[in-house]
C-alpha cells in the first residue's frame, strides 16, 4: 500500500485539531484523556512547565517497536506522522488559547468532540497517534473490536488512574469527555461509509429493479419460495444511502402497496456508488 497524499493532509488535520481541544478544553478544566495523552495531561497538570508535546513523544518511543510489526509499512509511517504532528502541536497550541469554563459539562463535551473529531479523521485516513490507538487498531484489525470501544475502556483505566491527582468530579466530567470521544470516533469509522438495507419482497420484483437501477442503484434479485403458500417469488436486495431510505419506501408503495419491505441498518459498505465509481476507481481519490 502507498502513501497517499490526501491521508497525509487529513492526519496533521486530525492532530492539529486533537492538540487545539486537549489544549483548549482538557487542561484549562482540569480534565484529563485516556491513553498515552492521558498520561501525558497529567504530567503537565502536575508539572506544568514541562512540555507536554515532549512528554507524549517519549511515552510513545517503546510502543512503536509494536506498531511496526502489527501496523506495516505505510501504517506504522502514518503512526509516525500522527504521533509526531500530535506532540508538535501539544506544544504549539500549549497556552495558546485556554478556554476555561464555568460549566465543566459543557467543556466536557466540546472536550470530547475535539477530540473524537481529530482522532477519527486520523483514524478514517488509516493513521494514529500512537499508543493505544496501536492496540486499538490491532483489535480492529484482527478481532473486528470497534475503535472507539476499546479506547473507552482504555481510558477508563486511565481516569481511574488520575484519581491520584483529579477529584472525583473531574474525573466523572472526564469520563463524559471520552465517552463522547469514543461515539465520534465510531461515527467517522461506521459513518463514512454508512447505509440501509433494502429488502424488498414483492409480486412486481422486476418492476422495483428497474426503477432502482434508472435511480443509479445496483440490485440483487434473489430466489425465494413462501413456506406457507410454497409460491415462488424474487426477492430484491439494494443498500442505499441513509437520505435515500424515503425516496425509495415511496416509489416501492407506489409500485406496490402490498410489499413487504425490511430496512435494516448498514455499518459500513464498500464498493461501487459509495467507496468507488463507476470505473472501480476511489472515489476520495
């Protein structure tokens, strides 16, 4: 696999964006973050003329010798370049703009979504910044694990952790921060690509297959037989996209009002009309 120029770009996007809310939101309330950048905010609130870029850099040397025996080539160079760019701007952005507010809940969220943001465009463009996002991305890999799932939990030991210099109630704001982290994550993973399911079953297949191929959809036809009446029938099978749901309930009552439809959700679909064109080519080239 190559280096793309594109997922260089969306990876200093991504940290850049990170470095600004760990900065902006996470220190100046007192909230800390899960993994290595955890570790690395709570080293600043308890020494806060330490450079924290610095800190987050050297936490993460010994856990590039595992990155690049699960990651690869490319993805152990995009870790690379997410945890480089990540410690550069922890340092640039440090005191740079603080936004310290009276409602901790509110920081807490903007914290999450800065964050969540920043980590899930990294994520989408096959990079990380390191630490247990290597882990997180092995489980991905191997164990089909969501992303934002196992950094949750890996964060929650890492909260509980800065129980030692949090109180309980940053440490409980803290927690709202991640949890919001780790839902943006899975939105950018399971949402890029997202669709719906179509399954359609009807006496007028061949006539919903046509209207759905001249709306730029391909279809499957399949064969099935009614266990109760042991009539044969085509059943139609399309994923759409998610704002396409209505437009094609419409025109499937239209045809035939007796249908009967199933919508099921679709995590991630890749493939022609959504991750390629027409000629089989990426369509984010």
């Amino acid at each position: 696999m190559k280096l793309r120029l594109d997922s260089i770009i969306a990876i200093i996007v991504g940290t850049a964006i990170m470095g600004f809310g760990i900065n902006s939101f996470n220190i100046p309330n007192h909230l800390a973050e899960g993994g290595i950048t955890g570790i690395s905010i709570l080293i600043k609130l308890l020494f806060p003329a330490v450079d924290q870029g610095i800190v987050f850099f050297a936490l993460n040397i010994p856990l590039f010798i595992l990155g690049w025996k699960i990651l690869g080539r490319t993805s152990f160079i995009y870790t690379i370049l997410g945890t480089v760019s990540l410690s550069v701007f922890l340092s640039v952005f440090d005191s740079v703009l603080p936004l310290p507010m009276d409602d901790r809940l509110l920081a807490s969220l903007y914290a999450g979504v800065a964050v969540g943001i920043g980590l899930g465009i990294i994520f989408l463009y096959g990079g990380t910044t390191g630490g247990v996002d290597i882990i997180a991305r092995m489980l991905q890999k191997y164990w089909g694990v969501s992303m934002g799932r196992t950094l949750f939990f890996s964060d929650i030991l890492v909260i509980c952790a800065s129980l030692i210099y949090l109180n309980l109630e940053s440490a409980m704001y803290t927690l709202v921060a991640v949890f919001i982290a780790a839902r943006v994550i899975d939105f950018f993973q399971d949402g890029a690509y997202a669709g719906k399911a179509l399954t359609i079953i009807s006496d007028r297949a061949e006539e919903i297959s046509k209207q759905i191929l001249e709306l730029g959809r391909g279809v499957t036809l399949l064969s099935g037989k009614g266990a109760f009446s042991g009539a044969e029938k085509q059943i139609v099978y399309v994923v759409v996209s998610r704002n396409e749901v209505m437009r094609y309930k419409n025109f499937i009552q239209e045809i035939d009002p007796h249908a009967f439809l199933i919508v099921n959700d679709v995590h991630e679909v890749l493939g022609e009309g959504f991750t390629l064109d027409e000629n089989k080519k990426p369509l984010h080239d």
